[in-house]
C-alpha cells in the first residue's frame, strides 16, 4: 500500500519540545525568544537549551481567567513578539519553573540595542502587581503605585476590582462571580 504525504506536512519543521531546564546561576545570561506566553508572568521560551517554561520574577500577573488576565497576557505578546530576549535564569519555584529575569531588545535609532527589563514594564504598565516575597517593600512599588493612580491596566477600574492571583486562586466559583461585577466605565486620569 502506498503512503501519500503532503507536502505542507513536509516544510513544517518539527515544534520545539519542552525541556526541563536547571537554574543557570552565575553562568551568565542566555540569548532567545518568547513561543508562547500562558499567562502575564509564565512564558514558554526558546533558549540554547532548548524550549522552557519560565516564571517572570518580580512580578505577579492576573490568571487568565480572572479580570484582565487575558488583556495582560495579550500585552506581553505584542511586547515580546518577535523580539530577542536576554534571559537570567534562577532557583525554581513551587512549580518547578526557572524564576527568570527578562529583558527584551528593543532597537534604537542608530542600530544600538536598548535592554528593558519585562518585569519593570509589566508593573508601569498595570499589567501586574509588584511581588517580592519576604520583601517588605518589592522593588516596582513606586511604578505600581504609579499605575494605580493613574488608572493604567488592571487598575482602569480602581483599587477595589483588582484581585491578586493568590487571592483568586483561592476563591470558589461563587465568589469569583461575586468578586468580578464588571468595570462600570474606564476612569479618567
């Protein structure tokens, strides 16, 4: 019996698989690219490694399925779409995902490379809380503080919308649906 095989199937090339990745203290940073963004802090990125689910430190990001998960989640994607990232891998987190320190490469007028730190733009942009646990103070507070006065991302609605993932993680279904009523209007600035 003869095989037929299409040539679509032939010019695809294989999907990078996921790999499990040891923290890589001290070696310096790796050089790659954002495949797949899950939520606003948890990415799936192509390194030397090869494929790895990473956590953004420094930073916590709303679920997809709480108030504007989705919309931060779709931020990051226009953000690091097609980009070169530097990545600084660290210890694991209860999920076992590298705590990772994301710098994306934005080219400047000249041809220079500008570096950016991800999870700085996350918080000025309200797309994320601050998050340093054991921190008393995490260090993007003033630019968090900054975004909820002025009604940026998940603070569009003000203070009493916004849930923290942990918090949302832990409600039940009744009370998700009570924490959520909607956004009534956007907020001037």
């Amino acid at each position: 019996m003869r095989q037929v095989v299409r040539a679509s199937v032939l010019a695809k090339p294989p999907a990078p698989r996921l790999t499990p990745a040891a923290a890589r203290r001290g070696s310096g940073p790796e050089y790659g690219s954002v495949q797949r963004v899950l939520d606003g802090d948890t990415y799936e990125v192509l390194l030397p490694a090869g494929l790895v689910r990473v956590r953004l430190r420094g930073v916590d990001a709303p679920e997809l399925s709480q108030p504007f998960g989705r919309q931060a989640a779709d931020s990051v994607a226009r953000l690091l779409r097609g980009r070169l990232l530097e990545a600084d891998r660290g210890a694991p987190d209860s999920y076992g995902r590298p705590l990772t320190g994301l710098r994306v490469g934005v080219l400047m007028a000249g041809g220079s490379r500008r570096w950016l730190r991800v999870d700085s733009l996350l918080v000025a942009r309200g797309w994320a809380w601050a998050y340093e646990p054991g921190q008393p103070t995490p260090r993007w507070a003033v630019l968090q503080q900054v975004a909820r006065h002025t009604y940026r991302g998940l603070w569009q609605c003000g203070t009493a919308l916004a849930v923290r993932p942990g918090v949302w993680r832990a409600y039940n279904k009744q009370e998700k649906a009570r924490a959520w009523v909607g956004c009534p209007r956007r907020l001037r600035e």
